[in-house]
C-alpha cells in the first residue's frame, strides 16, 4: 500500500511544541518560529520530590538524566530561559497525579506481576500525548498542530485500511532509522495524530546536532536522556512494599539458589542472578504466582510466538482475516515476519479485550510479557498490543 505524508505547519500557523530542554525539541522550536509560525512551548511536570534525591546523600555521584528524576526542575528552567530569549509564550502542565498512577505505578504493578512493562509507551499514551494536551486545552488554549522533537512520520493510506474506506492518520518510521521512535508511541490514536508532526522526520540526529550548534542552541551540549528512570532509583521505587525473595529453579524444577524479589528480574537477563552452574544461565521466565524465577540455557529462550491483548489499531480498525505483517517484540529487536490471527481463549485464560496470536516465521529469543508487540508493514505501524503469554 501507498502511504502520503502529512504536510507540516506552515507560516502563520500555531503549533504546541513539547519541550524537554534537549536538543531535539529545542530545535524544533526554533525551526518553527524561523518559519514564521506562532510557537508555544509546553513543558510536562512529573517529577513529585517523593524519592529521595540520591545527590543530597552523595555529592559526588553524577546521576544520569532521565525522563523521571529531580533534573526536572533544571530542565524546566532551561525551557523558559529559551523560550523567553525567543519571544515564545511558555507553559507547564502539572500532570504529577496523572503520572504516578498511569506510569509509575504501573510499572511497579507489571514487574510484581512477573512482566517486564516499557513505561514510555505508556507515558506517551497516557501522558504526552494525553494528560499534557488536556491541561492545554483545560487553560482554553487552540492550536494547529502539535509538534514533538520524536524521529517518527505521520501518513495517511492511499486507500481505505484492511478493506475499509477509512483513511487514518499513522505512523512511519522516520528517515534516520538509528534514531526511530515508533515504538513508543504507537498507543497514540489516530484522532489525536491528526494534529500531531514531527519536524524532525526526515532529518538525521548528527544534522540535528550540527544545526543546533551552528544556531548556538546551549541544549546541544547537553546530555541526552535516555531512561525513564535512572538505576539509582530503581531500588526506592520498589520502596513502598517489602520485597518477597523466593526460589530460582531450573526448567526440571530443581532449585539452584535464592531470588531478591521478582521484581528484579527479566526475561532473557543473565547478569547478576547469583547463582553458580557450570554453563550460561539466563532468565527463561518468571511465575508470579508461586513467585520462582526460572533460568534457562540461551538455546531454550527461543519461542515460536506470541499472545497479545489491550490491542491498539489506527482508527480502530481490525483486520478480519489472518495478515502478514512485521512485528517488534522490543524496541532493540529488528522486526520480523509474522502472521497475526485472532486468538480464542481457553476457558481459564483472561485477557484485556480481544487476544491476537503472533506467529514468528522463525523463532524469536526472550519473548517478555508486558513488552509490547508493534505490527508494521510497508515501514508503516498496523498495530500493536501488550505481551501477555509465550508460546513454545
């Protein structure tokens, strides 16, 4: 199929830029403004102050920026610095609440449940592209567009969608696929895409970073944010309730030593297991339920496919017959031939709305539940769900 893409802002439009202080989005302001479009930066507020600040105890450790942590405020800072240096009307949309129950709390739930979650997806969804834009639109504040400084297209199918005539707006892998951000922000419904570009779609990240350095961007200098939380604060996080250690076993059920609490673990990791076996272990899978962590040799980690649920497609427009498509079963994981049907569940298995099954046309290493499967075809995003069971 065909995919046109979307016409960016022009002079004389308004566009809602999402500002994190990084050069990316920084950029993006800039470029808009140049363009002769009226630009209003927006920052969201997640950071609550309720772990405590690692920096305050140690002076000396450099924390690492991240998405989550009390650099927020710096970050901020830097938005308005830039954003009253160029004229550009400036909010911050208080989404705290929001985040720590759609977010934080999310994740802490999934790892406890044995999954292995990617709260930026959920982030995205939830918050970037849901409780920020409504704190906007709650101030009576319009706009054209809405622009974020993610690598990612937006395009329309040049026919109607799985034999429909419906025509929604969709993701498209951006130009520079070593900087590609599809995955995250697949969740986001076709109804909010309408309004929504990426400026930098078409743009490599090491031209991103000679233009803002010969613009004289101080967020060129700055490091980039990579996580959603830093690993200093991973143990606090998991703060609000004890952990439970349990059993670590073999596939034979044999016990080989002592886990500190399943939240810890992930499929497929392998570091810091402590337990001593004379070949490679690596973590095969988690049962919550009678709280084991169970290691595997590598060879054993491979699967044929998938079931996912709480699935997500453009306009909500399901496919009605068995598809080929491509599937990521993690951000890092090249995509794959795969052929998605309808699952039908069995009597004892519950699932969030109706189940897909993924089939891999060859077998796929370290299938987690709770990461998400991203159907592509033709570059362009058809779908995805969550990870809820493996199949042999």
């Amino acid at each position: 199929m065909d995919y046109i893409e979307q016409e960016m802002p022009k002079k004389g439009d308004t566009v809602l830029v999402g500002m994190s202080g990084g050069v990316d989005s920084t950029l993006v302001a800039l470029l808009l403004l140049k363009k002769g479009c009226k630009v209003i930066g927006v920052t969201m507020s997640l950071w609550d102050g309720q772990i405590p600040q690692i920096k305050a105890q140690n002076p000396q450790k450099t924390i690492k920026e991240s998405c989550y942590g009390p650099n927020e405020l710096k970050n901020i800072d830097e938005c308005k610095k830039f954003c009253t240096e160029h004229n550009i009307e400036y909010h911050v949309i208080d989404v705290k609440e929001k985040y720590r129950q759609e977010v934080l709390e999310y994740f802490k739930s999934e790892y406890r449940n044995g999954r292995t979650p990617n709260p930026c997806v959920m982030c995205n969804r939830k918050i970037k592209f849901g409780a920020m834009l409504q704190g906007i639109q709650d101030l009576g504040i319009e706009y054209d567009y809405f622009c974020t400084g993610h690598y990612a297209k937006i395009v329309k199918p040049s026919e109607g969608l799985f034999g429909t005539d419906k025509k929604p707006c969709m993701i498209s892998a951006a130009s520079d696929v070593s900087k590609d951000q599809t995955y995250f922000i697949y969740r986001v419904p076709s109804s909010i895409l309408e309004k929504v570009r990426f400026p930098l779609a078409n743009t490599k990240k090491s031209d991103v970073l000679k233009l803002a350095k010969d613009l004289d961007l101080e967020a060129a200098n700055r490091a980039e944010s990579q996580d959603f939380l830093g690993e200093e604060y991973f143990d606090m996080i998991f703060s609000d309730k004890p952990s439970v250690p349990g059993d670590i076993i073999d596939l034979d059920g044999k016990v080989l030593g002592k886990h500190r609490g399943i939240e810890h673990y992930t499929v497929g990791q392998r570091r810091g297991l402590g337990v001593a076996v004379n070949y490679p272990v690596y973590v095969h899978s988690i049962d919550a339920k009678n709280n084991l962590v169970v290691l595997a040799p590598n060879d054993a980690l491979n699967s044929s496919g998938l079931i996912a649920d709480d699935f997500v497609w453009p306009a909500d427009v399901e496919p009605t017959e068995p598809i080929q498509a491509l599937v990521k079963i993690r951000l890092a994981s090249k995509p794959v031939e795969c052929t998605i049907e309808r699952y039908t569940p069995t009597p004892d298995q519950n699932f969030v709305g109706t189940p897909w099954k993924i089939t891999f046309q060859t077998p796929q290493r370290a299938v987690a539940p709770g990461q998400s499967a991203v159907l592509l075809k033709d570059g362009v995003i058809i779908g995805g769900g969550i990870i809820s069971c493996v199949l042999d």
